[in-house]
C-alpha cells in the first residue's frame, strides 16, 4: 500500500543529504578537492554580479573610498568593496538572488537599495549620493530593472519566479520552449534546432554538461524542481565559459539554502483522464504523478547553508491482455536525491558542493500483441551529477576559480524475466525447456511451393516438428493453436554508461590602462567523455526454429543441413571463451580548451577582444601502435588507441565585438565569432573493435548440439582521410537594445551563421561512382578530380582489415543560417511579458538532423547513411531547405500576480512547418524507395504550421507564520492543436506523405504545494 504524500516525502527527505552525499567516489573526490583547494573558487559560470557608478551632485566631492555592501540571503557573508576614484564599483562572484546594497560615504551618510542578481548576468546599479550629514535610505533601484550583461551578444536570463510562474513543465527539456527564436519541438531526443544541428547545442544542469557523449543530445533525466535560474545565450559569444555550442548554450543553478529554514512538500497528478486523444490511438492510457520535497536552511549561521530535495515521478499504464492471456501493468518509477552545501569560510571565499542522484527502473514494457508476460522487457537508468563550485575574490580587481565537475549516467534495457543458463560453445540448449533458455520465437505452418529452394518432403518435415512447438508454444483461437508467437523471456540486455569528467581554472583581472578599462579573462579546461557499451544475452539470447530449411547459400561445411532444426542468436560478450568473456566497447574524447578575453571600455564605447583554442582527441578501441608498419598500427583487441587529434591551429575561435552605447543603457552592437563544435560519435562509430563484437549465429541439432557457429555481419573500424579541417561555424551579429523606462526593454538584431568542414564516413571511391545509365548528374568533375580520400587505404586493409569506408570531409558540405528578430521584456511590480518574432532562413546541402529514418534519436554524428552511395552524397538533391528550417516562430509568455493572492501564467508559441523532401532509390539504379536518398532537392516540401497556448493558474493560501498552502493547475495546448510533423519520405509507399508525428496533446495537471 502506497503511503500519502507527505508522509512518503518527509521520510525520504531525512535521508536526502545522506543519500545524495553519499560516500562514493565521485563524492570522495570532491571532498578531498574542497579540503586541497579551499583556498582556491570554483564554478564561475554558477554565479552573477554587479556593477555600477556612484555620483554626487558636488562636482568637487571626492567618489573614491564610498563603501559598498552587498547582502543577501542566498550569502552567507555578505561582500564589500570600495569605490574607485571615478566612482565606479564591482561587485563579482554573487550567487544568483536579490540583494541589499549599502553605500556608505566618509561622512557615514547611507543609501539602500535593492537589486536582483541573474545567472551569468552582470547588473547595473548607480547611485547618487546626497552629500548630506544624515542618513538617508532609499529602496529602490536607479536604471532599468532589466538592464544586465552577459557572456554573449544575445542572452535572456530568467529566475525562479519567472520559472515556476508560466507553464512550463517538469524536465529540463521543457526550458527550452522559453528561448526566444528557438523552435518549440516536440522530440523526445533530439534538440530543437536554432541555426545549426539539434546535437550541437550545449546544456548545462549546474553548470555542468549534462549533453551525452558521443551523441551530443540532452540526457534523458535532468529535471527542473532544483532550478532557481537559467541563462540562455544564442549568439555573439565571447571568449568566457569555453562556449563552443553551434547552436543555443543554456544553463542552470540549482537552488541553494539561505540564512531561514523553509522546506516545501508538492503533489502533482496527471490521470489519464485529464489527457485528450493522441490523433491515431484510441484514448491516452499513462496515469502520471510527481512528488517533490525540499528542506533548506543554516547549519552555521552566516558560514554554512544546506539544501536538499527528493523528487519521485511516476508513471503506470494497464497493459492489454496478449494472445496468451493478462500481462503485467506498465510501471516507471524514478527516485531522485540532491543535496548541497554552501559554505563561506571568510568574506571573500564562496565554495558549492552539491550531488545529484537518480535512479530510474521501468517494468512491463514492449510485450507484443502475441507474446507471453514473460518476454516484457523493463528498463534503468541511474544518474549522479556531482559539483564543486566556489569562488575566491583576491583584493578589489582580481578573482581566481576553478571548477570540477562530474557526470555519470548508466542506463540500459533489462528483461523482466531474467534466466540463470550462461551460454557456452561447449554446452548444448535444453530443448524441452526452451521458455527458460532464451527468447522462443513460435514456428507457423508453411505450404510447399514449386519454385522454392525446397523440395514437398522437406516442407512436410518441418511442418511435423512446427506442429508440434505449436502445440507446445502456441496460443489458443477459436479453439486451434496458433503459432508466431513469442515465449520465454527477453533476449538481451542493453548497457550503455556515459561518462564525463571536467576541470576547469579562470582567472578574471580589471584594470586601467590610459583612458580605457579592461576586464581580462583567462581560463584553461580539461574535459573528458567516454561511452561504454555491453550487450549481453538472456539465456542463449533469440531461438528460433529451422526445421532443415537452411539458407542454400549458408556455410554448411561438416554437417547435413538438414540435421540444423533451431537457430541462436548469441551476444559474443555473454559466450566464454577461455574462461573469460569478451570485454565491452569503450569509447572516448578528450577536449583540452584555453581562452582569453579583454573586455575594453573606452567612453561610450565598449570592446570585445577574446580567443578560445581547442584540442580535440579521439580513442578508440582495438589497435596498437606500431612502427614499421603502412597504418602505424597493428591489431590488439580490448587495446585503447589514438584515433585522431585535430591541430590547435585549426581550431582558433576568435571572438570579436563592439557595443557603442549611446544613450545611457541603449545601445547597438556588433560581433564576430568561430564556433567549433565538439559533438562526434567518431570515437566508437570509427573504432576498430565494432566488428569483434558481434552477435552470433549458431545452428543446432534437434537436441540443442551446436553445429557451427559464425559471427554475424557487423561494421569494421575505418580510417581517416588525412588534413581534415574541424567541423565550424562562423557567425556574424548586428543588434540594438532600447531601455524603455525601466520596466520594458525592446531589443533587434541580425544573425548570419555558415558551417563547413563536416565529416562522415564515405566509400573511399566515392569522388569515383559510376552515375551511368542513372537518372542523375553524377559527380561534379572537379570533386572528381579529387581522386580517393585515402590513396594507401587497400594497403591498410591487407594489413589490418577495417573497412572500405572512410572518415572523410564532406567536398563542397555546408549550411546557411540567416536570422532577423525583434523581442520585447517588461518586467513590472506584478507582471512579466516576453515577446518575439523571428524571422529565419536554415539552408544547404547538409543536414545533420535528416541522416536516418527516425531521426529523433541517439544517432552517430559523422557516420550516417549521409555520403552512403548514390542518392546520398552532397551533389544528389542535397542543397536546399534543410529540415531545421521555421521561417516564422512567434513567442510570447508571461505571468500576472492578481491582487487576490493567485498568479495567472500564459505560454503562447507560432511557428512554421518542417521542411521534407521524398526519398526515393529507382532514380539512382536501385528497385525501390531508399533511406535518406532525395528525389528532389532539400526542403522542398513543407508540413502544416503549428500554434498552441498553455496557461496556468496559483491560488495561495497563507497562514500563520511563513505556512502556505498552494494550488496550482497547468494546461497545456489549451486548444488540443496535434498538428502533424515527420512525414513518411518513402515515394512509392502508400501512406507516402503521411504525418508519423504530432504534437502532444491537449493535458492538464493539478497541484497542492504546501511550503514551510
């Protein structure tokens, strides 16, 4: 029996710390770092500050010395500094809240006033100072509320009150749909494009990033209750936070304990009832609830806050009953634990440390229509996100930090039934027990055919021995056994574990020189990512039934064919060879970044000068280096190896801009910037070991003796074409902002952006393909000229084997983006509004977003069917529209706090279709429709436009004290607008044209909020 809701909360909220502290390596580590390094800060892109100007109305009154404290309660000290001699003040390394700001002059005249401090965002706050010999306290602020600066050109930074107020949702994919001019995208997977590819954007959970290695999408888990902030920066980056993203950058801090306990308990429900038909299903079926707990406060007053918070979301469906009968119920339970310190040993030293736990188990999915309970598959998924963050102030001009960080994420799919049997090519498969040896697949009659490869009398064998599995295994109809069903139990296990480590050390300095004043930025980073990935058999893994109809062309040598009565299907991890197994796939990057940044004003003016350089280097698996050899290398399976290194010269990133403010806080500005993106699978798609771990055929006996055993056709590693140029994006902005009082600000801006010097794997001939006789203008000839991409590559492969394929730079591969947008904030005493339209182009002859069949999904970056034969290649129809493109997307969300207590919460989104194309094969010489090769140029199709508006409504209750009780209810696409995306490409198929995807349904959601 399931306990109530606060019940359940509070006794999981006692172990939450402990939990999510525990002593485990990750945590280890980052204590004994917080012990070495105390005296050193961490994360500086976790924090925001404040800037400003104090001014007197006595031109001869000296402004230098005015003390200026800053306070708050997300601070456990408060921070103070002078002003300089011009009046000016910095106030650096803030924790992201609001503060109290105390100016004090010589003559102990005061002023207060009040400021909000925004994620990676600098405020601005003058002041004029009275003169007077009397105190005088003034909370307010002078200059816009909106007014901030950030580490790009275009940034937009929210805090939890904007957050929790618009309807948003519960993971961290749902803050995406809040980035101005980003497109609200209804994959699971893949990310929204905004001018570039969905796997090049950069997501950061505190700070860390929580994009998967390899694949360059967001992790399936982080969710939003623990965000207090988030920053999002789409354009005009500087040299500061090792911004390589060729899309959007965003970025979150996690909520912190202040210098007042308060805790919360939140129930939130979504019954299947409360969810409108998705277009092609019957009803909608998933019952849907969310608890949250958190508990914050003082351990050490002024010196040491804590915070924790337990998040449990559930999800169960009743699973219809099979041929076979009742099935177990659908169930997905994910227990969640953070905790986080944050200590102030002095004034000047700020230190985070904070750690995240998830673990997610699902059950009861994926059972056929015609199998057994037993063959369901469930699911894991456990998550740590550990952090260690801080920040050391040295003096009035200078700051140091570092940050590390680390994130893990193992998931993999798990067979409900698990079965004790361990295959081995020196055992046999019990055939009288074969729901306990594997996944079963059940025979079904067959009728002998003249023309077929086999003779009446051998149809008639194996219909005796189908017959008789039949009866065994089948299901019942109308009283007769049926076959082509499935028993026993899941065949496999799936493990795919990420991993990723990163440091980082910056060093911020401001000074005078002349006339002008620098900000001066230098940082260094190490990052590192691995995959690793098992797959193992269940049992003997898949079996199915023969009956001695083998494949006339199979390798039959030393048996009769017609002795082979059931096949396996066998992982190569899970057989023993030798007394051991085979060792799983490891794949990794390592990333080595450095960057410098001066930030210049002179007058009005204000420069930009900035540089990041990067390293990025590839290990694979199966290879060891050797000299006197054509490759450099020789065979060594499970051995690690360097597959590639780009040059530091080929990836500078300069990062350019100027900002001539004009008039106050208005201003226009421009900004140049080379992005060199780090997503890539090449590290495991390229690796020479794919092709030693494959699946295993065996042919058996009628009494389970294996006859062969012959592994199954798998890729090879590939070789890389040499002077390759890293994948880039250039980008150009021309903007201005205009403060409109202080409560509304209007900005507008232009954006160009180019990507070249892509990479994917292509047939080392590819330059060469005989286009005759094909309804196609073939090669360009000066591509052709080009010749192979690897002249030596037979050498290679009569040395070492790999493939026929290649890593290469695709000849003549790029994408366009042009942008144009107009966004309005007001931000009053009870409201906030975001307004924007966009207006964008997306084109060019490579998509990296259109590569496969389904593309919302962990797919390679670099090894996809782009480049894979005739159809597929840069030239053939490629150059156009690419599938990312929504020339117009209008966005506009808010809140409005009405007087009786309640909060009112909009969401509103218009946007253009998506552009496809149809695929089809025959125009290239090949019998029928292909994946991914175009039968007209790129985009020329486009699917319906969508809209839809979400609202929310808050009712506080308020009692005694700082008790409140909260309900809140959420509906989302008000209008149940289930417009139609992804459309089937296939020409010759009948549904051709026909929408696989639609939007989300209309859904509501209630809320009961208790705080404390």
């Amino acid at each position: 029996m399931k306990q109530h809701a606060s019940t359940l909360a509070m006794s999981y909220i006692a172990k939450a710390t402990s939990n999510a502290l525990r002593a485990k390596k990750t945590a280890f580590t980052g204590v004994v770092m917080a012990a070495a390094l105390a005296s050193a800060p961490a994360f500086a892109n976790l924090t925001g500050g404040i800037k400003g100007k104090v001014s007197s109305p006595e031109a001869q009154q000296s402004l230098a010395g005015i003390t200026v404290t800053a306070k708050s309660n997300v601070m456990p000290k408060p921070r103070t500094v002078v002003t300089r001699e011009d009046g000016s003040y910095d106030l650096p390394q803030l924790k992201p809240g609001t503060y109290e700001l105390t100016f004090t002059d010589k003559n102990g005249v005061t002023q207060t006033m009040t400021v909000d401090v925004l994620l990676e965002q600098t405020s601005s706050l003058n002041v004029t100072m009275g003169g007077a010999n009397e105190n005088v306290e003034v909370i307010t602020v002078t200059g816009s509320k909106l007014f901030r600066q950030g580490k790009s050109a275009l940034t937009n930074s929210l805090g939890e009150e904007a957050i929790n107020s618009v309807p948003v949702g519960q993971d961290y994919r749902d803050l995406l749909k809040l980035v101005p001019g980003v497109e609200l995208s209804a994959n699971t997977v893949l990310g929204p494009s905004a001018g570039g590819s969905g796997v090049d954007n950069s997501y950061g959970f505190d700070g860390v990033n929580v994009s998967m290695p390899m694949f360059g999408n967001l992790a399936s888990e982080p969710s939003t209750h623990d965000v207090a902030y988030v920053t999002m920066d789409r354009g005009g980056a500087k040299a500061v936070g090792f911004n390589r993203s060729g899309g959007f950058s965003i970025n979150t801090v996690s909520k912190s304990g202040t210098d007042e306990f308060h805790g919360n308990v939140e129930y939130k429900v979504q019954p299947k009832s409360f969810v409108a038909t998705p277009v092609g299903e019957e009803s909608y079926e998933l019952d849907k609830s969310w608890l949250t707990a958190s508990l914050g406060g003082p351990l050490i007053e002024d010196t040491l806050y804590f915070y924790t918070s337990y998040y449990r979301p559930e999800e169960t469906k009743a699973n219809k009953a099979t041929a076979y009968g009742d099935v177990k119920d659908y169930e997905s339970i994910r227990d969640e634990y953070f905790g986080k310190l944050t200590w102030a040993p002095t004034d000047d030293i700020l230190i985070n440390i904070s750690q995240r736990t998830s673990d997610k188990e699902v059950k009861g999915d994926s059972i056929g229509a015609y199998e057994t309970d037993s063959v369901s598959v469930g699911s894991k998924a456990d998550q740590d996100i550990f952090t260690l963050d801080g920040s050391w102030i040295l003096g009035s001009a200078t700051t140091l930090s570092f940050q590390y960080s680390k994130f893990e994420l193992e998931t993999g799919s798990k067979p409900d039934t698990e079965l004790s049997v361990i295959p081995s090519l020196s055992s046999q498969v019990d055939i009288n027990n074969l729901t306990q040896m594997g996944y079963f697949s059940v025979p079904n009659l067959r009728e002998y055919d003249s023309e077929g490869a086999f003779t009446e009398e051998q149809i008639a064998s194996y219909n005796a021995g189908a017959t008789a599995l039949i009866n065994a295994y089948g299901y019942l109809e109308d009283g007769v056994m049926k076959g082509e069903g499935g028993v026993g139990a899941y065949a496999q296990y799936d493990n795919q574990n990420f991993y990723r480590d990163s440091f980082e050390i910056n060093l911020e300095h401001e000074f005078n020189w002349g006339d002008t004043y620098h900000t001066l930025h230098l940082g260094a980073k190490w990052e590192e990512g691995e995959e690793q990935i098992t797959r193992l058999s269940n049992g003997w893994g898949r079996i199915s039934y023969l009956g001695g109809l083998v494949d006339p062309d199979a390798d039959t040598e030393g048996f009769d064919p017609a002795d082979a009565i059931y096949r396996a299907h066998v992982q190569q991890m899970s057989l023993a060879t030798d007394g051991s197994t085979v060792a799983g796939i490891n794949s990794e990057m390592r990333s080595l970044n450095f960057e410098i940044n001066d930030t210049i004003e002179h007058g009005d003016w204000t420069y930009n000068i900035g540089l990041l350089v990067s390293q990025d280097t590839w290990y694979g698996q199966g290879l060891k280096e050797k000299s006197g050899t054509i490759s450099g290398y020789e065979l060594a399976p499970g051995h690690k190896y360097e597959m590639y290194k780009t040059d530091w010269s080929d990836m500078l990133q300069p990062r350019l801009g100027a900002t001539w403010t004009y008039s106050e806080e208005d201003s226009v500005f421009a900004n140049f910037a080379i992005y060199n993106p780090e997503a890539s699978s090449l590290a495991r798609a390229a690796s020479w070991d794919r092709n030693t771990r494959s699946e295993i055929e065996l042919l058996l006996d009628d009494s389970g003796n294996i006859l062969s055993a012959s592994p199954r056709r798998g890729s090879s590693g590939k070789a890389f074409q040499e002077g390759m140029k890293p994948r880039r994006i250039n980008e150009f902005t021309l903007g201005t902002t205009k403060y409109v009082g202080s409560d509304l600000v209007l900005r507008a801006h232009v954006r160009h952006r180019k990507g070249m010097h892509f990479w994917e794997d292509m047939p080392n001939t590819a330059r060469l393909t005989d286009y005759s006789g094909v309804d196609a203008d073939g090669v360009p000839q000066h591509i052709a000229d080009k010749g192979l991409y690897v002249d030596n590559l037979a050498e290679i492969r009569d040395e070492i084997g790999g493939s026929s394929y290649v890593i290469a730079e695709v000849d003549g591969g790029e994408t366009k983006y042009w942008e144009a947008s107009i966004e309005a904030e007001y931000l009053g005493e009870n409201s906030y509004i975001n307004a924007s339209y966009v207006w964008s182009h997306y084109y060019g002859n490579f998509d990296q977003d259109n590569t496969t069949t389904s593309n919302d999904a962990n797919n390679f970056i670099g090894s996809s069917y782009y480049g894979d034969g005739r159809g597929r290649y840069s030239w053939d129809n490629r150059y156009g529209t690419l599938s990312g493109d929504k020339p117009h997307k209008v966005k506009v969300y808010g809140y409005y706090t009405v007087p009786w207590e309640a909060n009112i919460g909009a969401y509103f989104v218009f946007q253009s279709g998506q552009a496809w194309e149809a695929w089809d094969g025959t125009q290239y010489g090949y019998a029928s429709s292909h994946v991914s090769r175009y039968a007209e140029p790129a985009g020329s199709r486009r699917t319906a436009s969508h809209w839809q508006l979400d609202l929310n409504y808050t009712q506080d209750f308020k009692f005694s004290g700082d008790m409140e009780l909260q309900f809140r209810a959420d509906l989302f696409n008000v209008f149940n607008r289930q417009t139609g995306f992804n459309k089937n490409p296939y020409a010759q198929y009948d549904n051709f044209g026909e929408s696989r995807s639609y939007y989300n349904p209309r859904s509501l959601q209630l809320s009961v909020n208790f705080k404390f």
